[in-house]
C-alpha cells in the first residue's frame, strides 16, 4: 500500500530537482574579493560582489549587457559611520552603464550612473562642499587676491 502513490512522489522530486537546477544555473556567482568582481566586469558577466569600504556598504551587481555597454546594479546597503549623511540614502539604487573591457567601483564615476542613488551622492558631495566653502571663506579670498 505505501507505493501507491510512488509515481507522483517520484515525478514531485523530479520537478523540485529540475527547478533546485535551473535557480543554481542562472543564480549570479558571488565574488568574495574585488579582483573576481574586476574580471567579471570587464567581461560584463554576471556576478555580485559587497564592497565594504569606510563610508558604506555597496552591492554591485553585474546585470549584463545592454546597448553595448556593461549594466551594473549599485544599491547602498548601509552608510556608516563615517558619513552619516548617506543614512537617508541606504537601500537605495543606480544603475550604471560601461563600455565593454572598463572595470572600477561604479559609485566613484557617477557620470556613468543614473537612479535615485547617484542623486542622493550628489546632493551630498554639494553640501559637503557648500559647508567646506563657508567654513574657509576666508582663505579662499585670500588665495584669490595673491
């Protein structure tokens, strides 16, 4: 009697082997360090790399091509730190677009990038230098009248 409903058994453990297969297949491969990220970049393939730098973590991930250029997803996954004004930013994305062969961090070429990511980094490089700006007014007539 336990093998009566072997056959449906069988063709669900198939089914579940058979999608378990495909997601691992097209699941982008995770780079642990910046040199593999580097390499699948500048063959635009796909992979996912956290790059943990003083300021934040950023997620890259390489989507793929698109107009002959290399298409890279950068989200800020957290501001630390360092710079509290990214706080507001966190979680938030871009997209970055690459000529084939070209490879570096995405967030330092904002000219590359657009989405509400790349908005939010300038709003804050704007304010960082307006207060730069005010707080040296001085110095800065002085080095233009020399």
């Amino acid at each position: 009697m336990h093998f009566r409903y072997m056959r449906e058994v069988t063709a669900i453990l198939i089914l579940f082997v058979t999608v378990l297969a495909l997601y691992l297949t097209y699941l982008p491969p995770v780079c642990e360090d910046y040199t593999c990220f580097e390499v699948r970049m500048a063959n635009c393939k796909s992979a996912i790399f956290i790059n943990e730098e003083d300021e934040g973590s950023w997620k890259y991930e390489i989507i793929g091509t698109t107009q002959n250029t290399c298409s890279i997803e950068v989200t800020l996954l957290s501001a630390k730190n360092v710079d509290l004004s990214l706080r507001a930013y966190e979680g938030s994305e871009m997209r970055c677009y690459y000529d084939i062969g070209v490879t570096g961090y995405p967030e330092k070429n904002l000219a590359a990038c657009h989405g509400p990511l790349k908005e939010g980094l300038q709003s804050v490089v704007i304010e960082k230098l307006y207060k730069y700006i005010v707080t040296n007014i001085d110095e800065i007539n002085e080095n233009l009248l020399i």
